[in-house]
C-alpha cells in the first residue's frame, strides 16, 4: 500500500485500518458492534484483511491468541464496549498467562461523555492494567500511528503478551492529517560472549545436567537448534506445562514434560541434577510443582536462566546466571558452541525409556481405554497434526500420552481457561487449512464455547472435535472428593445430545462407548471433509490414568479419619 506522509487527511478509523496493514496484519477476529462501526466501515477498503466474525467475545479472543501462538504476531481482536470488553476477558487472561502477542480494539464511548458512567462506559486502564502489558486509550485520531506502532512493539517485545486499546467512537470519525509509522520490528537480545563462556564453563563442570525448556518467542530453527546442543553435549530435554511441542517427543534426548502429574522420575532426575539450564519458561505454579521443584528463593541446583524478559529474570528464583535473551538468539549461541569433551550420559537414555513407559497406555475402569485411543492418534496422525484443549481432567489423556513432533501443534492455555479449544482449533483451521486439527474437549468445556461451530462453518474450517463426557465438571468433582469425600456438591450436569447439535451446525457426528468403535469413527469423521464430532462416553470413574473417583475419595475418607 501507499504511505501516507500526513499530506492527505483521514479519519482515525481509516489510519487505524492503513496501520493495521502496514504492520503485516492478515487476519482479525471480531464480534461487530456499534461503537467501531467506522473500522468496519474503512474495513470493506482493505480486502486483504480476512475478517473472522465470532459468535462469543471470549472465542474471539482464544482465536487471536492462537493465531499469535502460530504465527508469533500479534493476534488481532476488535469487541464492542461494556459487554463486549468484558466477555473477551478470559481470552486477554489466556494471552497474558501464556505470553502471547494480541492486541485488542475496543470501541469507546464518546470523549464528550467520558467518566460519566455512561452507555457501557468501563474504565479500560483499571480493568484490564493487571492481564496486559499495556492499556491506553486514543483521544486524538492525529496519534493513532503512533499509538499503533507502540502497541505492536510492546505485545512482542520481551516476555510476550496482551495489549488493549480503547478507541472512542467519535474519534474514529474524526478526520486528521497524520503520517504512516514504519513496520514494527521486534527486538531480539542475544547472549553476551562472556555469558556464553559461563554457560559453557558451567555444562563442562555438570554430570548431571537437564534442560527445561518453554515460554514464548520460539521459532522452527530455535527448535532444531537445541536439537543439535542436546545430541552434542548428551544433555536430557524436558518441556514445560502445555509446551510439549518446543522437541520432538520422539527424539531420543525428550524426556517428558513438566504438568499437572508428572512422571516421578522426571521430577527425580531434576532434584538430583547438578545443572539446570531453563530456557524460555518462567517455571511458573504448574511447571514448577506448586513452587517446590526449586527451592525459593535460591534453587539447590547450580541453575542458567535464560528469558526474553529481564523483569522475570530472578523475579522467583535467585539463578547462578541470568540471562536475557530472545529464544532464536539463545538456541543459536548454545548450538554453535561445539561439541564438549568426549563423554557419555547414560542418564538419557535411562529418562527416555522411564518416558516411554510412562507415556505407555495401561488399563483403567470402563468400556473406554482412552490411553489406547491415544495411542493410535500418535501412530496415525501426521507429524503436523494440530492438537487444541482447554481445561479438565480430559486434557490429560492426550498431554500425557500423545507425542508431538514439532512446533505449533499444540495449542492449549497455560493459565488453565475451559472453553479454550474450540475457538483455538477453528483459528488454527483457519490460518492452516492443509492441516489435520484436533480439538480435546470435555463436555462442561464444549458447551463453553461450542458456539464458535458456527463460525467454523461460516469459515469452511473443518475441525474434528473429541468431546470426552463423564456428565460432571469432572476436575472439580476430583478435587470435591480430595477434600470433601462423598459430599458431591454442583458438578453433575445436564447434557445435551451432542451429535444431534453438532449436526445442527452442519457436522458430522457420532457417539463411541467402547475403545473398539474408535478408529472407525475417526476415519469417517476425517473423511467427512468438514467438522465433526466423536463424542467419547466414558465411565465417570475413569478420572485420571492412575485413579478412580473413588479411590480418590477412599483416600479423602481415610485423610480425615486420621485428623490430618
């Protein structure tokens, strides 16, 4: 397009559109409203922007945050005022939990009624100054480049994340002579020499190293940059929770990932170890056991820091070395800094076998082994498969189980949202239409967002849905009998029939209760052509790969007999 140098004037939703497409945005997610009728307008100007109309403010923005996911930019969101900003909440807490570029428009009631509480006036900065990195409000449509500009630095500098903007409606329709701001270009820290020595220094002085990689900010050279470090320095390979994807689970040097119930071993072999280079990750609540894998504030492990954030650098745990440093940057100083010394780490292979076997399907209660289900998704799907979730004690089975091979094929929230999945898979349908995409969901966590179907259907994106029911929010019903045994309280639910409402979108659905309809019915579901649904009737009892609910209560039970 055409640079505009601030000779011909414009109204501020139109330089808000001209901005939008000199930083490179391809695709926005909405649910339209009144207050930015103007950017919908200047929006019919600019064809080569995909407008993704939502059903929900919240799946709209789970849409951008797994477009920012995919593509490492920032996943566009336009809402409406009041209602609409609040609705896309859970979405901008995903974004800021998981430390994905987005930047969300909101349409802003007009500067002439500002603080008086008016027509679905909330204020934006208290609101929302907690979940994001950045909130502003643009009052002089002369400033809308600027502003633009330094939302987009801001959403991808450093740790990644959210940043909101609240546009008043008449400053949309103001006209202003401004000029255009340049491309955005992220800023990318690399690794001091001297930095690079220590490391070095410190990895030669190990026998009992572990990588513990994670975060934002990765790319698919990173990736097989640490690939070739761990194959040359004998180094184990773990990933954080919901990162799985960052080494090929089926590489010999990945050992598991660090989640909610991880393997005993992992968790041995890094309280055992001398060196820990995290790498990426904050080692936030889940990856870091409740805060006990390491010690606080000083980890009894010598331990490198590596992040694209100095604020997170020592921020919990007080490291042998910090470092700030993108991840691109980081995954090439340590690959190209040669092969060690000459020696073997047999604890490698002892971790990958114990990963393996961990990772093995064994029996649990019921007609259904999702294990086996799992199982063979991992020796039928293609390596670019894409596997969205959200929240419960479904996304178990394929976090645990299912291996995957590179980077963007899992898309599942860290901060623990439900609802997350199906907004995700449709995003990711969208943006890779050549690919298979996936979405685990349970039945509390569709009917969070099951809406978003029809957007799937309006975008020709052809998602396949394994929707796993127990008829309960079964997490919460776990933790209910953990602490309050045989007291079930406000977790049973009332279902609809499932395929039927799939079929209403225009799916394909089926219903499997024994492990043995399963393979089946996916292959009809993929030969569908469009979205489907394999709704998986499993045992209430079946809460996890290693507990029934009722062992889980008998344990309650026996905790409070012995007054503990």
């Amino acid at each position: 397009m055409t640079m505009n140098s601030g000779d011909i004037p414009r109204t501020g939703a139109v330089a808000l559109v001209d901005q939008l497409r000199i930083h490179g945005v391809r695709r926005i997610f909405c649910v339209p409203g009144e207050s930015y009728l103007a950017v919908l307008d200047a929006l019919v100007d600019a064809p080569d922007i995909d407008i993704v109309v939502c059903r929900h403010e919240g799946g709209a923005a789970m849409m951008a945050d797994a477009y920012g996911k995919l593509t490492g930019e920032p996943g566009i969101v336009f809402v409406t005022r009041g209602p609409g900003a609040t609705n896309a909440c859970c979405g901008i807490h995903v974004a800021q939990q998981d430390s994905t570029p987005l930047i969300m428009f909101i349409g802003h009631v007009e500067r002439a009624v500002l603080g008086r509480e008016a027509f679905q006036e909330i204020d934006y900065a208290s609101m929302f100054a907690p979940i994001t990195k950045w909130v502003t409000r643009i009052d002089d449509p002369a400033r809308v480049p600027e502003l633009v500009s330094r939302a987009f630095h801001c959403a991808t500098a450093g740790r990644a994340g959210p940043v909101v903007i609240a546009l008043p409606e008449d400053m949309l329709t103001e006209t202003a002579r401004c000029a255009d701001a340049a491309p955005y270009r992220k800023t990318t820290p690399g690794v001091a020499p001297r930095h690079a020595a220590e490391i070095r220094a410190l990895l030669e002085g190990a026998e009992r190293p572990v990588v513990i990689l994670g975060g934002c900010g990765w790319d698919t050279a990173a990736c097989a940059a640490m690939v070739r470090f761990a194959e040359e320095w004998q180094v184990p390979v773990c990933t954080s929770f919901r990162r799985n994807d960052l080494f090929d689970n089926g590489h010999d040097h990945y050992v598991g990932n660090l989640a909610i119930g991880s393997n005993p071993d992992l968790l041995r072999a890094i309280a055992e170890s001398d060196l820990l280079l995290v790498i990426g990750t904050r080692l936030s609540e889940i990856a870091s056991g409740n805060y006990t894998l390491l010690t606080i504030p000083r980890p009894a492990q010598r331990t490198v820091h590596i992040h694209p954030d100095p604020e997170e650098l020592g921020r919990v745990y007080q490291t042998d070395l910090g470092v700030c440093a993108s991840m691109t940057e980081a995954a090439a100083t340590l690959a190209a800094m040669g092969a060690p010394p000459a020696r073997a780490n047999p604890a490698v292979a002892a971790l990958r076998q114990s990963f393996l076997a961990w990772t093995s399907p064994r029996p649990v209660v019921g007609d259904v082994q999702m294990g086996e289900i799992i199982a063979w998704l991992r020796d039928r799907l293609p390596a670019t498969a894409i596997l969205t979730n959200g929240a419960g004690n479904f996304a178990i089975w394929p976090n645990r189980f299912y291996h995957y091979r590179q980077l963007g094929t899992i898309l599942a929230p860290t901060s623990g949202s439900m609802g997350y999945g199906i907004p995700a898979a449709v995003a990711a349908k969208i943006e890779h239409p050549e690919r298979l995409v996936i979405c685990f969901a349970g039945d509390g966590d569709f009917m969070m967002s099951g809406q978003e179907l029809a957007t799937a259907a309006a975008k020709g994106a052809g998602i396949i849905v394994i929707l796993v029911n127990n008829g309960m929010y079964g997490t919460i019903r776990m933790h209910q009998e953990t602490s309050y045994p045989g007291r079930e309280s406000a977790t049973a639910l009332c279902n609809p029939d499932f395929p039927t409402l799939v079929r209403a979108y225009g799916g394909h659905a089926e219903r499997v209760t024994r492990t043995d309809q399963f393979a089946d019915a996916f292959e009809r579901a993929t030969a569908s052509g469009g979205t489907a649904l394999i709704e998986i009737v499993i045992d209430p009892e079946m809460i996890s790969p290693t507990s029934t609910l009722s062992q889980i209560r008998e344990r309650g039970e026996a905790r409070i007999a012995a007054g503990q």
